[in-house]
C-alpha cells in the first residue's frame, strides 16, 4: 500500500485556513491508501484548548470523513478536541467507508505545559487497514520506548509531531530505533515554520523495518512524499529473523 506524508506549515490557530492548504496538496497526490498530517494538524501545538479544541464530531473531523470518502484513502493526524469538559489531543485515523478510528495521547509534554490543558489517553490504538496493523503515536510518544513496543500485534507505526528543530537529531534518531527494534515500518510527519514558541524544520519519513530511509521530506520546506509499504519482505524479515519472539514477557500498566 501507498502511504503518503504531508509536512505542512501550519497557520497558527487558524482550523479553517488549514484545513483549505491541506485539501490543496492532497488535490495534487491523490495516488495514494493513506495521507498522514502532523500533530494539530488545524492550529498549531496550542496550549489554549478553551479557544481552539473542536466538539467530537466537529468540523475537521467531519472534513476528514470527506476528504477520505471523496478520495476513497484513508486519512490520519491529531487534533485539539473537547469531550465531557475535557481537552484531548487526539489522534484520528478515518477510513474511506467512513470508520473513524482514534487514539488519545498517552506521553503529554510537560516541558510544554500539555499535561496542564489536556488529559492523558490511557489505551493503547491499533488500527487495522489494507492488510496492516498500524500502530498509532503522537509526538513525544516517541521518547518513550515501552509504549510502543511490538508484541507482534503491528506492522507500521505511526508518529505524528511538532518536534522542534533544536531536538531535531533526536527526532532522527528515534525514528530509526523505533523502526530497529520493533522490526516495522515507521511513518513519522512532522511540520515546518513557527508558532510562538519554536521553530520547525521538519524531518519527515517513512522507514523500513531495516531502518532505511525509504522517502524523506526535504528540510524546512512544506512538501509532500509518498513511499509503498509492502508486507511480503516484512513478513519475511520476522520470519527470517525473528527477534520479536526473544522480547521479554511485560504487561503495560496505565
């Protein structure tokens, strides 16, 4: 299957206006199974929930569901969203028949003041689509090892960011190990430009399970590339080398 990454210069707190950018790069790349955004992919990594989080249901979400049915592709990023009085940055991943899967995160950055505007998801979310289990991460998820571990229950993992360019080497790092120990495809999109706080340079790829760089966004420019993900060599690679199986036996406590 075709993935496609987006690493885009998001317009601070403006949902509207970015939602409109988005739909034009995608117009542009319509060969693909799966657009992937950064994280807040609408506003911007805001800590002012109370102004931009949107309802669940509300109106970039419903603008996902269209662009996935109208372009018959799944399309995955997070959002600020608002549910029983809290604030959730939530990762959607909705599907073309119009199955919306989502995935709470789990590591907020307290660097950032996150976990003083949003709360913690506490599940764990695999999607399963076109013949591969997806694992689904936001941002600093990626320091944080454990979580994402595979028990031979994905086949790709997910991250979508706003990783600043001054832990950029970090950011390349982990992408790489992520997708070493883990024996999978690793996706990870991040963004360009500024927001108030920081600056972005980018750094988006798509990694193979032996932690090659399949595609790779160039750096502080918004642009768009896609890679094919394959299960034959993956399966093959698991089954050849089946370090999966020597991992140790833990079970999550959240």
């Amino acid at each position: 299957m075709k993935v496609t990454v987006l690493q885009t210069d998001i317009v601070w707190e403006e949902a509207k206006v970015n939602r409109m950018a988005v739909e034009q790069l995608i117009e542009k790349h319509c060969d693909t199974d799966l657009f992937v955004l950064p994280e807040m992919f609408s506003t911007g990594f805001s800590m002012n929930p109370m102004e931009i989080a949107e309802d669940e249901g509300g109106e970039t979400l419903q603008w996902m569901c269209r662009i996935a049915a109208l372009r018959q592709c799944a399309i995955a990023g997070s959002l600020s969203v608002r549910e029983a009085g809290k604030f959730y940055n939530r990762f959607y991943f909705v599907c073309p028949d119009g199955t919306v899967y989502h995935y709470d995160k789990r590591h907020l950055f307290g660097f950032g003041g996150e976990d003083k505007q949003y709360t913690s998801g506490d599940e764990r979310v695999i999607v399963s689509y076109k013949g591969f289990r997806f694992l689904l991460q936001i941002c600093y998820d990626l320091r944080f090892p454990v979580w994402s571990r595979c028990q031979n229950d994905y086949d790709a993992v997910i991250y979508v960011a706003n990783w600043p360019a001054s832990r950029r080497e970090v950011w390349n790092i982990l992408l790489k190990a992520r997708a070493l120990e883990n024996q999978c495809y690793v996706i990870g999109v991040n963004r360009v430009g500024n927001d108030p706080q920081c600056l972005y340079d980018g750094g988006s790829m798509i990694i193979s399970p032996y932690g090659k760089i399949l595609v790779a966004c160039t750096d502080g420019k918004e642009e768009v590339a896609g890679a094919l993900l394959a299960r034959e060599p993956l399966d093959s690679f698991r089954k050849r080398f089946p370090v999966l199986d020597d991992g140790d036996d833990f079970k999550l406590l959240v």
